[in-house]
C-alpha cells in the first residue's frame, strides 16, 4: 500500500472532553498521506472522542487538528465549510436514510454542496455505488439490503465528493467474518487505486493486521503504542499492549 512521506493530518498537543471533564490529554500524532491508519484501544480509552473532535463535532480543548495543514480548532464559516469538504465519515450505523434509496442517499452531500444538476447527481452517485461493488443497487432501500451492503453504502456516501480522507467509526461492527474481510478489502482498493486516506476506529484484530499501515493505542486517555500492529503484537512495549494484541484475558499468564 504505496503512501507519501507527507502528513494530511497532524493532531498536535490536543486534549479534549465534555462538560469540564478532560478524556484525551495531550494528544500528538500525524497520519501520512494515502496511509490506512487506525485507532484503537480498550472500551471507554477515548477512541470515539478522538474521532469526533477531528471530524469538528466536538472542538478541542486545547492544542491543534490540522487537516491538509488548516486548523480545524476553532474554525468557522467558510474556512470550516472548506474543511468540512476535505474528508467523508462513515459511522458505526452506516446512518443511511430507510425513506431514500441507496441513489438518493449517496447524492445527498451532492445536494448540499455542490450546484450540479439532478442527471449529474445521479450519475456520480451510481458511479461511487459502483466503486463499491453496489453498482446494481442504486434503486435499492436500505431495508431491501444486507448490513454489509449498507455499510459499503454509506462509505459511497462519504466518498461522494471525491474528499482526499475517509474516516470510518468501527466499519465492521455486527458483521460476520466473511463480509468484514470483504469490507477490508473495499478498503484497501480504494487506498491502492484512488490513494485516499483511511482514519479508522476498530478494535477488531483480523482488520487491523489486515488493513493497517500504522495504529495508535489509546488507554486512560493518553498514547500508549504507536507502529505498525505486527511488530506491536510481537515486541509489546507493555503487559496491557501484550494481552490487547494476543487476545489474552488478564488471567493469562505471559508464556
């Protein structure tokens, strides 16, 4: 998987929490360009509100999220919206609209930022159902699908406006391992072919080993590993690293 010596994205000095309770302190990380870069970490350790303070649904409490270079701190009006524009989510539901066809609800980013007629919409819409393997199903609810298909649907969704990054929030929750090996493998296509970035939230192993370029791990709120998850799994820095990467209960007695 071919990805640049350049950053897309640099989270520095970056804490974050809710109602005054601090959850990540001091946060420093940089995602490579065109790199499949995942999140990951014990229930609870902060992953999701990491995901949300970079995509700008929760602002930082301190420090820096650069995304392509500009701070998506405390950013508003047209930088924020230029920001916005830059990335595609993927969350953990899929979230797609049961009134819309799988068509209609990939266009919707179409509606709301671009000034492209209905026959155009249409037509880039079925283009990134087909560039994830639902090209047949754009006439489709998403009741009339299986959950793994609404997962890839949503992912068209948000590669609607060609966005150089795609975060995803545990992508292949509640499916069964046949149809997560696929997902990945979507995933890791789309990095190879179009070169976009993947952020993802996953505590599922056999996608991390799969798919992953380079993981950090999150626990009590704070960077506890960072490398790529093989040399994690075989040279762990620490007990809890060990147990995470190797499936061991704490009850497991090292070898």
């Amino acid at each position: 998987m071919a990805h640049s010596d350049k950053n897309i994205i640099e989270v520095r000095n970056m804490s974050a929490g809710y109602s005054g309770r601090v959850i990540l302190h001091d946060i420093n990380f940089s995602v490579r360009q065109g790199e499949i870069f995942i999140i990951l970490g014990g229930s609870g350790c902060g992953k999701s509100t990491l995901l949300k303070n970079m995509i700008g649904l929760y602002p930082a409490l301190s420090g820096e999220i650069l995304i392509g270079g500009e701070n998506i701190v405390g950013a508003t009006g047209q930088t924020r919206q230029k920001l916005l524009q830059k990335f595609g989510v993927m969350y953990q539901s899929g979230a797609l609209f049961g009134s819309m066809t799988l068509e209609q609800n990939v266009s919707l980013p179409l509606e709301e930022w671009t000034a492209l007629p209905p026959e155009a919409r249409s037509l880039l819409s079925r283009l990134k159902l087909q560039q994830v393997g639902l090209g047949e199903y754009a006439d489709f609810f998403p009741s009339e699908i299986s959950g793994g298909m609404q997962k890839r649907a949503a992912v068209a969704r948000a590669m609607a406006l060609d966005p150089l990054i795609l975060f995803l929030d545990e992508p292949s929750a509640g499916l069964d391992p046949i149809t997560s090996a696929g997902l990945d493998e979507l995933i890791r296509s789309l990095s190879r072919n179009l070169g976009i970035t993947f952020v993802i939230v996953t505590h599922e192993l056999p996608s991390i080993y799969a798919i992953a370029d380079r993981v950090i791990m999150l626990e009590q709120g704070t960077i506890v590993a960072e490398g790529k998850p093989q040399e994690l799994r075989d040279h762990p820095p620490s007990d809890f690293i060990r147990r995470f990467f190797r499936r061991e209960s704490e009850e497991t007695k090292a070898a």
